[in-house]
C-alpha cells in the first residue's frame, strides 16, 4: 500500500485507516514496519489502530518480535500496540529490560503495557520492579510510572511503602506522591508531588506525616492554590482509574 510511505501525512492516515478496514493478514508487517519509521502521532495512532482490527494470532508473534529491534520506536510502537491488543499472551515478552529501557518513551510504553498484561496473582512482583524506576525521568515520565502502579492496586502498597523511605529524596518524594495519588486517584500529580517534596524538605518518613500533609486543617497547614487551568478537560495531571 503505497500510501502509507506518501509524503503526506494526510495521504498516510487514510492508507492507515483502510489496511485497518479491508486490508488482509498480509498487511501486518508492513503496519508494523511503518510505526517504527512513522514521525506524525497522528498517524502512529492510526497504525496501531489498525494492527488491533488483525486477529491477534498474526499480529502479537510479530510484535513480540519487534520488541528486540535496535530501534527504540519500534519498541515503543510494539509495545503500546501489544497494550492496545490486550492478548496476555504477549506477557512474558515484557521483560525487566524493556520495564527499565534507557530510552524513557520505550520504558513508558513498557509500563502501560504491563499493567494491562500482567496475570492475575503477579502485580506484586511487577510492582517491585516498577518501584526501582522512581524518580526517574521528567514530569512525564514520572506521571506515567505513577499511573501504572497507581493501577496495580492493592498489591503496590509494599513496594511503595518501602520506596517512601528510601534515602534518595527524589525517589522518596515521587513513592510518597504515588502514594498520595493511590488514596486519591483523582488528585492532582503536580499537587501531590509538591506536598511530597515538603514532606521530604522537612525530613517526614511516614505514612501518617504523609497523610496529615493531605489534609487541609493538617499541622502544616497546606493549602492548596488552584489556578483556573490547572485541571484542564484532559487528562495530563491525573491518574486514570
């Protein structure tokens, strides 16, 4: 399908929209050859739209494949489409390497994909690996680490709670911020990350100093100073249930 390698963007979406609609099985490897190479979001979207309309018998062995490219897009791609396609068998393909990839976009899509994928009875241990990537990156990335263990639920609470007295402070402040969010998935991240960067300034370790800073007639006395913008229709700051 020529298409998909057009110039246009607009030309490559709709060549995207149609292998999705009537293309067959055959067209696979070449969705999967364009999200590594494709640079309009727009476009990707459309991409892994379509692999999702494959039957997954096809389309999950190709992707896992994919996943040991030298390219990061790939990986990334590969990842957020095996996420889309929801097939647990794609699960042990999801490695630790991939969790803890240098390239922060392929460790992101990794974390996503994950969540979504890990079988029932094993979120602790992936927990305990996710726990190992706090504080990396930017606001970002550290809202999407926070998200994915925010959906494990329950079985974080451990790993969390022993991140939170960890000595590095930027790890410490985003474990007690994860755990802020994980009482109240509709909080704010950029406000949960400022009420833990106090409660690590003032040397706090505990979950009860944690909680007191949440509340409004708290000993601290926080408060928080909402600007008219600071929660926008979408979804940039909040977790997602």
């Amino acid at each position: 399908m020529t298409g998909l390698t057009s110039d246009n963007p607009s030309v490559r979406l709709q060549a995207a929209l149609a292998a999705g609609t009537t293309g067959g099985p055959e067209m696979v490897g070449t969705l999967i050859e364009r999200c590594a190479a494709e640079s309009d979001f727009f476009v990707r979207d459309m991409l892994t739209w379509a692999l999702t309309r494959h039957p997954a018998a096809v389309t999950v062995p190709a992707l896992v494949a994919e996943l040991g490219s030298a390219n990061p897009q790939a990986r990334s791609q590969a990842l957020h489409t095996l996420s889309k396609v929801g097939d647990r068998r794609a699960w042990p393909a999801v490695t630790r390497a991939l969790l803890t990839d240098a390239h922060d976009e392929v460790a992101r899509s990794a974390w996503r994909a994950a969540v979504v994928l890990v079988p029932a009875g094993e979120e602790a241990e992936l927990a305990g690996v996710l726990v190992t990537q706090l504080g990396r990156g930017d606001r970002e990335t550290q809202l999407s680490l926070s998200r994915a263990l925010v959906a494990l639920g329950e079985a974080v609470r451990p790993a969390l709670q022993a991140a939170a007295d960890d000595p590095e402070p930027r790890v410490r402040g985003h474990a007690l911020a994860t755990q802020r969010l994980l009482r109240d998935p509709d909080a704010s991240f950029e406000y949960a990350v400022e009420q833990a960067k106090r409660i690590v300034a003032l040397g706090g370790d505990d979950a009860e100093q944690a909680k007191r800073a949440d509340e409004p007639h708290g000993a601290d006395q926080v408060e928080r100073v909402a600007e008219p913008g600071d929660r926008e229709g979408d979804d940039a700051d909040r977790v997602d249930r």
